[in-house]
C-alpha cells in the first residue's frame, strides 16, 4: 500500500470533516446558514485538534522556499580526509551521514571523533533512577551502536575513535576543569575507563582531552573537519566546538573547519518524525550563518535513517526527533557565528553571547 504524503493527509481530513457536517446537517435538516455555521465549527474543531500539524507542515512549505536558495555545498573529492567530532554517539549520523557516505563512495576517508559515549541519559539506562554501573553499561551500548551505525554507511570500526570523556561534563572540562579532575555524577568516574576508548587512564580533564585531541588531528590529518557550531543549545556540543576550533587554530588548521548544528531551537526541525521528502532548514540558532545546502540522494537517505534507527536505546525516546534529521539534504557552515554584518540587530533571537550581552 502506498503511503500517503503530508499534502495528500491533510486534503483526506479536511474532505471527511466537510463529509461528516453535511450528513449531520441533511440528518437535523438544517438551513443553508446553520449549515455554514456547524461546517464553520467543524473545522474549528478539527483546527484546534490539528493544530500543531497544520503548523508544522506549513512551516516546512515556507522554509523550504528558503532551502533551494541556499548555495550548494562542495562535493568531496577523491583523497579527502573528513573527520567528525562529535559530542555523543548519534549526532554524526544526524548531521552528516550522507556526507559521510559520499565521502566514502568518492575515494574519500572518513574519521569520526567521539568526545563522550553518552553516559548521562539517565532515562536511556531502562530506569528514571538508574545506579552508576547501569549508566556505565549505557555507555558500552552506545559505543556499540554507534559502530553498527557506521557500518551502515559503509565505514570500518577502526574509523571511530571514542575518547571516553563524561557526558555532560565537557563545558566543565573547559571552564572550570580544565586542569583539576571531574567526577561524573552519573557514572562516578573521574577518568576514562571504558573499554575500546582512545587512551584508557587519562583524567577528566579539559587539558588531557585538548592534548588527545591534538594528538589524532596531528596523526590523523583531516582535510576537512566538521564539529558543531557553538550556537548550538547543548552545553557539550558548545564545548566541543571550543575544544575543536582551538586544537584546529594550534595546528594551523582553522580553514578546514566547517559547522553543524543539531539543537537548533525550540522544536528544530519541524515537522517530527520520518519525512524524507521535506528539506532540511536552517535552524533558528543558526540565522545568520552562511548555510550551504548538500542534498542527498535516495538511496542516501535510505541509509540515513537505517544508521539512525541503529541508535536504539536514543530512538525508544528520541525516535521523532532523530528521524525528523532523515531529510533531502543536510546543512553545514563554513562559519561557527555569523559574521558582524549578517547580524539583522543586536537583539535578534538566537544567539547565546554577543557583544558580551546575555540575549537568550
């Protein structure tokens, strides 16, 4: 049975609330003005019900306008090194798995950079309480999902590398635990310990993930990488945006940074759920950036969402918001904040610290 699309759903509801009032009314024998008027109340009715739904899928007609001016995005070339950092297992695939898998299809490698194995979503670990070693158990299971993922797309587990840092702790890391230790209070650990990671033994410190991060980029030699820009809603991501562009500025590889953003704001992106034949647009956080557009191919996007339904214990809780990433395109930025002259005023809404004012 073929599967109806969003325009198609809407037109069927809207017939079978028109269809239902006029039985009603040639039911009751109403006039032609109460008819209007029970017709009226009815899509009154169906509008409050629905109306998230007419919102959503109208908002993505709207952005999608928006989406095809974007400029495309350079398309790989053979020899290219691309590597991901990335704050937890599941944001690469999310923001960039058919870059990655075109990478790979164009002669190209491809490195993914894990700072953390979620070890904090309590609610992932089976319990609103979990204890210490059920969090330290999740993490294994992310790790492990995170490969199969990968494999999707075609990249061999020697491609990842998980550093083993604590979840929800990296914006401390680089503030206040940049030199003295952090304990994580959701897994009681104050240094890397699980098993498969990067360099097993080194303390939660901002100062040994710095120096392991200079250590792969130096080995690894990416010419291409991709991190999160710092406007990003989430702490960790923000961090490793810091982390990132300040190993990247060190090694004299700063023109090799490009961005992307997965918590870009209140319900980024719209509509939730599976709806690969929507766009992917740019976020709110993100207004302002020099977006460019990398659309994707069918069998592309087939892909994507297999290597993100392999996140299983995410998409028990998380399935909508993930999936709603499996679009026609994905969107990165060449720069982490807007420059000065993009900026619409000072108080326009996204932005986190500028001119050293709090706006959100």
């Amino acid at each position: 049975m073929r599967r109806l699309a969003p325009w198609q759903w809407l037109l069927f509801l809207l017939a079978l609330y028109l269809v239902l009032a006029e039985a009603l009314r040639l039911w009751l024998g109403l006039l032609w003005a109460e008819r209007v008027g029970l017709i009226l109340a009815a899509l009154g009715v169906w509008a409050f019900i629905n109306g998230r739904f007419i919102f959503a899928y109208y908002h993505a007609l709207t952005t999608s306008f928006r989406v095809r001016r974007l400029p495309p995005y350079p398309q790989p070339q053979p020899g290219e090194h691309l590597l991901l950092l990335v704050p937890h297992p599941d944001d690469e695939v999310l923001a960039a798995a058919g870059l990655m898998r075109r990478t790979l299809l164009r002669g190209g490698r491809v490195s993914v950079v894990y700072l953390t194995s979620g070890d904090a979503f309590d609610l992932a670990a089976g319990s609103p309480l979990p204890s210490k070693e059920a969090m330290r158990r999740l993490a294994l299971r992310r790790m492990v999902e995170a490969w199969r993922g990968l494999e999707v797309l075609g990249l061999p587990r020697d491609n990842a590398y998980f550093l083993g840092f604590p979840d929800q702790g990296l914006f401390a890391l680089f503030t206040t635990h940049y030199y003295l230790p952090y304990e994580s209070p959701y897994t009681g650990l104050k240094a890397v310990a699980y098993p498969g990671c990067y360099r097993p033994g080194l303390p939660y410190t901002g100062k040994a993930l710095e120096a392991t991060l200079v250590e792969l980029l130096t080995a690894l030699k990416p010419t291409r990488i991709l991190l999160p820009s710092p406007l990003d809603a989430h702490r960790d991501h923000q961090a490793t945006a810091y982390f990132g562009m300040q190993v990247a500025a060190s090694l004299g590889m700063e023109k090799r940074l490009e961005y992307y953003l997965i918590h870009g704001g209140y319900q980024y992106p719209l509509p939730k759920g599976l709806h690969p034949r929507l766009p992917l647009y740019p976020p709110p956080r993100g207004r302002g950036l020099p977006w460019r557009r990398f659309p994707l191919s069918e069998e592309e996007v087939r892909l994507k969402e297999k290597a993100i339904r392999a996140h299983r214990t995410q998409m028990r809780l998380l399935g909508r918001f993930l999936l709603a990433f499996v679009r026609q395109n994905e969107l990165f930025s060449p720069l982490p904040i807007p420059a000065r002259e993009a900026l619409a005023s000072e108080e326009e809404e996204g932005w986190a610290v500028l001119e050293g004012r709090e706006v959100l």
